[in-house]
C-alpha cells in the first residue's frame, strides 16, 4: 500500500523549517532577510502541499481509502465523545437508580405485609365466625367442621380418663413395651 504522505518526507521537510526557525531566532537578520526566511519556510510548505497532491492524484484508491480512514477516525472520536457523556449520565444517575431499587425493594416489602395482614384479618374473620356460630348453637357436634368440644369434659364426668391421663397411659405403655424389647435383646 503506498503512502501518501510518507513518514521520510515529513522527516526532511520538519528538519527544514526547523533549520529556518533556528536561523530566524539565532541570527541578528533584518527585516528584509528574515522576510526572505518566512517566505522560504512557506514555499517548502507549499511544495509538500504540492508534492502531497500530486501523490494523491496519482493513486485516487489510496485517496479513498485515506478519506475514509479520516472519516472513520472523526466518526470514532464523536462515538467515544458521545460514549463519554452516556458515563457521565450513568454516573450521575447511579444515586437515583440505587434510591428508586430500594424504594421498590420496600415497595415490594409493604405489599407482603399487606397481603399478609389481609390474609389474617379473614382468617380473624372465619375464626370470629366460628366462635359466634357456638355461641349461638352450642358447643356440641354441629355438623362438618364443627365437632362436639365437650366430647372429653363429658367422658370425664362419667367417670372415665381425661385426654391428658389416656396420652400419659399410652405414653407409659410405650415405655413398658420398649423396655420389655431391651431386655429381651440383652
């Protein structure tokens, strides 16, 4: 691929005007004598200007391809440029974002805890139900659901075991029975 504007005669014509600039600072010239300097320092760039054009003419693909390098540069530094700004955004947006996160997160909390407290409230509701119905009606047996609660109280006024004598002798039975199988195994 050829250059157009190769890095030898960028070189040369640097070291030129610099040789020129070194002239005009150092040396004690007139007016007329540093004028001659300047218009010398602007015909060498012209004449790369030239030579550049020419080079350019003569191979137009490696013009085109030189344009559209140019173009893809600008293009990269508007995206960077425009890339920048899109962080900037974020940045000074990212105490908003963590502020509305955390608003949802209680969001989300309260709407549980509202669920929940809707969800015990009927089930206040059914039990206060419940116990109005047996107020009214009694606490013997009223059907499915509504079993007689003085089932046990009445077992014992006839003289039999309480729930808590009858648990206390199976418990103990249990006992007996477990014992009896560890003495038979030793």
């Amino acid at each position: 691929m050829v250059n157009l504007n190769p890095v030898w005669k960028k070189e040369k014509m640097f070291d030129e005007i610099e040789e020129i600039e070194k002239k005009i600072e150092t040396s004690g010239l007139d007016h007329k004598a540093e004028r001659k300097l300047l218009d010398k320092r602007k015909k060498l760039i012209e004449e790369n200007d030239k030579w550049l054009k020419q080079r350019r003419d003569s191979n137009p693909d490696m013009a085109t391809y030189i344009d559209a390098r140019r173009e893809m540069n600008a293009l990269y530094r508007q995206a960077d440029k425009s890339h920048r700004k899109m962080l900037d955004g974020v940045e000074k947006a990212q105490p908003q974002h963590e502020k509305q996160q955390k608003i949802r997160d209680d969001l989300r909390e309260i709407r549980r805890q509202l669920d929940r407290a809707r969800e015990l409230l009927t089930q206040s509701d059914k039990a206060i139900e419940h116990w109005e119905r047996r107020l009214e009606k009694g606490f013997g047996d009223l059907g499915e659901g509504f079993n007689d609660l003085l089932s046990d109280q009445r077992k014992v006024a006839e003289g039999g075991d309480s729930s808590f004598a009858r648990k206390k002798r199976k418990k103990d039975s249990a006992e007996k029975i477990s014992d009896t199988k560890k003495e038979e195994e030793e």
